[in-house]
C-alpha cells in the first residue's frame, strides 16, 4: 500500500462534522463503517440526514417507498414536502450570502437580507407574469449574483430552472432551452473573457426568436457600452421597478417536485434533458458539503465554473449549509495565473474548487502559491472535471498547501453530485479518489457485470437507489431513453459511463470516459454539436470526432474528408475552427484537424468513434466484423499529426 500525502490529524477528525454524525446514528468504527450502515440502512440514512443536517420540510412517514435495491422504481421521501428555496435562503442578517469578483475588477458584495429582497421582488415580478409551478424559467448569464437569485425566486414558486453560460452559440442554446420550452429567459447583452467584451445582443435576438413560448426577455446588463434591448425585452431594473422587497412564500411541494433541467453532452444527437427532483438535490448536497467536505456555516466556498456546469448547481446549495458562496467571472489566467489564489485571499475561502486542468495548468506555467500567497484560510481543495494525475495531487501538496484535505471528487450531471469523492477523516493518497460517497452503494464491474477486485479495471456502477437520481428525461413519458442510458447495459445496476478501478486503500481511480463523450480541460462536450457545424460547411463531405489523451488532459481531433476538389490547409481549418467556436462554444473547437479519404462506419452506416480512438491510440480493434468498411481504420494508424 502506497504511502499517504496528508493525513488528517486526531484534532481535525473529532472535530469533523462526519464524525459528529457517525456518532449520532450510533455506528461504531470509523468512515468505512459508516458508509457501510449507509448503504446496508438505507431508510435509516437518510432519514438522519434529513433530521441531522436540519432540513426544512416535513419528511412524511416513510423514508423509501419500494425496495432499495430496485434503482429504477425506489421512491425517497414519498410523501415528504419541502421548499429547496427555504433550505437555501437559510440565514439572514447582514453577513455576506454572496461575494462576487469579475476579471475586469468588479467587486460585489450581496448580504442575506439584500439576496432575500432581491429573490422576493423576482417572485413577484414571476408571479405577476403568471408563472406557476412546474413552468420553465430559464437564465443565459455570467457566473453573477443575479443567477441565483433567478434559481432562488423560480424555486421558490415551484418553478423548473435551467441554465446555460454566455459562451454558447446561438444552436448550442436553442437546443437546450428550446426543449424545454421556457416562459422567461434571463440573459446578459454581454460578458467580459480573457481581455475581451463579448457582445451577444445579436445572439440574443436569434435565441429569444426561436423560444415560442417565451412570456418576457429580462436582460442583466453586463459591462461594457449598453446596446438597444431586443424586441420587447426589459431591463432588470425594469423587470423589478413595480415590486419592492417583501417576505419570500415558499410554495409546499413534493419531495419529487422537478428543480432543475440540466444536459447532457450531447454526443449523439440534441443534449438529453435531465430532469432533476428537489428533494433530492438538496438531501445529496448536503451530505456532500457537510460530511463529504466539512463545509461548516459562515465558510466561504468557492468553485471555478460557469452556470452551463452542474457545478453551479453543486456551488448554490452551499447556502443551505449557511455558507458565503464565493463567484468568480472571467478567466482565471488573465492576465496571469496569480487570479484565483488572489481571490483566495481575498475573501478567505475556505473550500477551493477547481478542475484537475487547472491544477495542471499551474504546475506547468511554474507557479509556486506558497511562496506568493497565504492561503492560510483553504481547509479542502476540491477538484474534479477529469482525473487528477498522481502529479497533480503531488504538486498542491509541495507547491499549494501542505496541510489541506485534497478531495478529488467524480460524478456526473447525470446525478448532479458525487459518486465518489473526499472524506475529511480518511488519508489522501496521490492519484486516488478517496472512496464511495456515503449512500452510494459503488463498484467496479467487467463487461459481463460481475465486480472486479483491486487494481482490476472496468466499468464503475451504483447497486442501490440513491435520493438524486434524475426524475427522468424532458420528453420521455414511458423513460424509454432513460433507462437505455442507465440500465440497459447492467441490468439492476446504475452505470455511469466511467472507465475506474478499486485500489488497495479503499479509494477509486478514473481512467476516463468509457463512451465517446468528450472532455477537453475536464468540461463535458458532445461529438453532436461538433459535427453540426462542420458539416454545414460547404468544403466538409463527412467529419468524425474523438478526443486524444494529451499532455495530462484531453483534446479534441477532428478528422474530415473533404468535398471534391478541395484540399485541408490552414486557410480551412482556420474557416472550420471559427464556425465551430461561433456555432457551439470555444470549448468545442478542435485543436488537431485532419484530412482523411474515408471515415469507418457500422453496416446501419453509424460512424464508429470509438474504434478511431482506439487506433489512434494503439489498441486492438476487436469487433471489425460490425464494420461496413473495416479497412477504412488504417488511414489512422501512425499519423504524424497527432504525435506532436
């Protein structure tokens, strides 16, 4: 067994809020004893978490409804009712509820009683346009304080929310939020990234057109020079003026009640909608940040993301904890690589969250935080997006913090939370994950569905229901397309789509993406939206798509077969680039494009990524004989262009 990179000290373990639990529900030993009763007790769990952790609501008479084991029919809290608003708007007072840096040096403060005024003057203003539970309202803006808010007041109602960040092309937008039909949209008319403004009053006219249900346009202005609103859009200012504060009323609903819409990648067609319950989301966070992460009311919590993340959504219910959430707008290296530590100890965050690209990117640009910044307040540094290399853990501890719990955590959008992830009594050993998330019930299986030991590779899986599995998908009343992505392949088992393995420790390593799904700098993109625009273009006949392990994260390679007559050269990637970056976001544009006579494809003429991947990787294809045109595969063996 390896050597471990921090061990929590005596002091800190019996102070943690994990173990305060463990003591409470009367469970001897320690954290692994824990997570046991919490998968072997199910009802009991959970019921101590809702009476633990102080949720408001009333849980009913029965924890599950059904068996637990059933994954796909289990029932938490079945007659359990709450608000996630009320649990979120859990202080009040003058404290900061929200501390808001921008790249151009914006600074705002929100205190708890600014962000209750402010969510009661959007209910109202929802209300008086006649929102109603279970209608859509939808917010296209920066990482800002007027996001949450947004979230708060449709939550508050009963309202679904959704979200997406300003990055996204005009169909990236349309076809999330064009799904799920929204009555209110809230965007910006601009945004500030990496030295630049951005304009989108252009985008914002297309995006609003092609809405048809949408009763109001509300834009946040952002900064840089105003441009004339869009149609009939009003301000926010606007949107507010007839409304002054009041006391926020939470609507009574169900534990199941929708919360949020959240996508998929969109690898192989529109992004899928995944339909999340409240009660859910809201029990799975608080687990998370309380016992997972020792998140303790009046700490500061940070993490690096946009609203188009389900980090977002993670980061929001840290105010359910009574926690300072902590924004940051803009890039984090520009103009240097010093901006997140800054805002570290600037607003003395207590938890730092960043993806492992970022970890990455420090350790090669030669930064040493320990010399140059105090970070004296960072108790756990979280990190997630991709795995994060055993160098990357060995760098936080030499060249970061010494004495920081590092929780690398890994889950998905699919849960909007962790299946596995940090316990703050355990030891951190470099390049794992520390272990199974309590209430998830983890393994490792190989193809036949059968658990694999320790340092055995395959697929990573959930046994048991847990409260955040998805309500379903928007638009799949017999969740037909639901149950082929979660329990086709593994009947009885919830699958992920990881790539993992257990270790000797007890901690989990992943290997990656098991599916074709792309993850470039540790943000999720699918092929789908990537082939949309590029095969537009009038010198594309056919493209194909994967992702290339490269210099510690991945990065996107296209691969197109040009029209008649016409030849790959700068000039067309440049063209090809600039569409992609336009039409879908710039996390989409490939970095490597290359020219092929052929693409290989499935006798129902399906193109096959993933056999690409594996030869551009150097594995065995083994399963040619599903191909139409198997030989097509060696003209990408050996390419010069994808070795540097």
């Amino acid at each position: 067994m390896a050597n471990p990179l921090w061990t929590p000290d005596t002091d800190r373990r019996s102070a943690s809020q994990v173990e305060a639990f463990r003591m409470s529900v009367g469970v001897a030993g320690g954290y692994d004893d824990l997570h046991r009763w919490s998968i072997d007790q199910p009802g009991e769990f959970w019921a101590a978490v809702w009476e633990h952790l102080g949720v408001v609501g009333d849980p009913g008479g029965r924890t599950i409804g059904g068996d637990a084991t059933n994954l796909s029919g289990a029932r938490f809290f079945p007659d359990g009712r709450l608000n996630v608003a009320e649990n979120l708007l859990s202080r009040s007072g003058d404290a900061p509820a929200i501390m808001a840096r921008g790249e151009d040096g914006t600074r705002r403060d929100v205190t708890w009683r600014e962000l209750h005024d402010l969510v009661s003057r959007l209910q109202q203003a929802l209300l008086e346009l006649g929102v109603e539970p279970g209608d859509r309202v939808v917010a296209w803006l920066p990482n800002v304080p007027e996001v949450y808010a947004v979230m708060l007041a449709a939550a508050s109602i009963g309202a679904v929310f959704s979200s997406t960040s300003p990055d996204f092309g005009i169909d990236g937008v349309l076809d999330r939020f064009g799904q799920i039909r929204p009555v209110v949209l809230f965007a910006t008319d601009g945004y500030h990234y990496a030295g630049r403004h951005h304009d989108m009053t252009d985008r914002l006219v297309q995006v609003a057109d092609g809405l048809v249900d949408l009763r109001r346009v509300v834009v946040v202005p952002g900064p840089g020079p105003s441009a004339p609103l869009p149609g009939s859009a009003v301000t926010l200012e606007e949107f507010l003026s007839p409304h002054g504060p009041d006391t926020v009323r939470f609507a009574n609903l169900p534990f199941d009640h929708p919360l949020y819409v959240l996508y998929s990648s969109g690898t192989t067609g529109r992004p899928k909608c995944i339909v999340h319950r409240a009660g859910g989301i809201l029990l799975k966070h608080l687990v998370e940040h309380r016992l997972q992460c020792d998140v303790r009311p009046g700490d500061r919590v940070f993490y690096f993301t946009t609203a188009g993340w389900m980090m977002w959504n993670w980061l929001a219910s840290s105010l359910a904890t009574g926690a300072t959430l902590v924004l940051y707008d803009g890039s984090p290296f520009h103009p240097d690589g010093d901006r997140l530590f800054d805002l570290a100890d600037d607003c003395g965050i207590n938890l730092f969250g960043v993806s492992a690209k970022f970890i990455d990117s420090v350790a090669r640009a030669g930064l040493r935080p320990v010399d140059t910044h105090n970070l004296g307040t960072i108790r756990t540094i979280c990190s997630t997006g991709s795995p994060l290399s055993h160098e990357g853990f060995a760098h936080v501890y030499a060249d970061w913090k010494a004495d920081v719990h590092l929780a690398s955590i890994s889950g998905g959008t699919d849960l909007c939370g962790c299946l596995v992830g940090g316990q703050p009594t355990s030891p951190v050993h470099a390049g794992q994950i520390q272990g199974p998330v309590l209430g998830m019930d983890m393994d490792v299986v190989d193809g036949s569905g059968l658990p694999v030991g320790p340092g055995v590779r395959g697929e990573l899986v959930c046994r048991s229901a847990f409260p955040s599995q998805p309500l379903g998908f928007w638009d799949d009343p017999s969740d037909r397309r639901y149950h082929a992505t979660y329990f086709d392949l593994f009947p009885g088992l919830w699958h992920q789509g990881d790539f993992a393995e257990r270790t000797l420790e007890g901690g989990f390593i992943i290997h990656g993406r098991s599916d074709a799904t792309l993850n470039p700098g540790g943000v999720r993109i699918g092929t789908a939206e990537i082939y949309r625009r590029v095969e537009q273009h009038p010198d594309v006949e056919e493209a194909l798509v994967i992702g290339q392990e490269w210099d510690g994260d991945t990065r996107v390679v296209l691969f197109v077969v040009t029209t008649d007559g016409v030849t790959l050269d700068d000039e067309l990637r440049d063209r090809i680039r600039s569409d992609v970056r336009t039409g879908a976001s710039p996390r989409h544009v490939p970095a490597v494009i290359v020219e092929v006579p052929e693409l290989p494809r499935t006798r129902s003429g399906k193109l096959v990524e993933l056999a690409v991947r594996a030869v551009v990787e150097g594995r065995e294809v083994t399963n040619l004989e599903a191909l139409a045109n198997p030989s097509a595969l060696d003209h990408f063996r050996n390419l010069s262009d994808l070795s540097r």
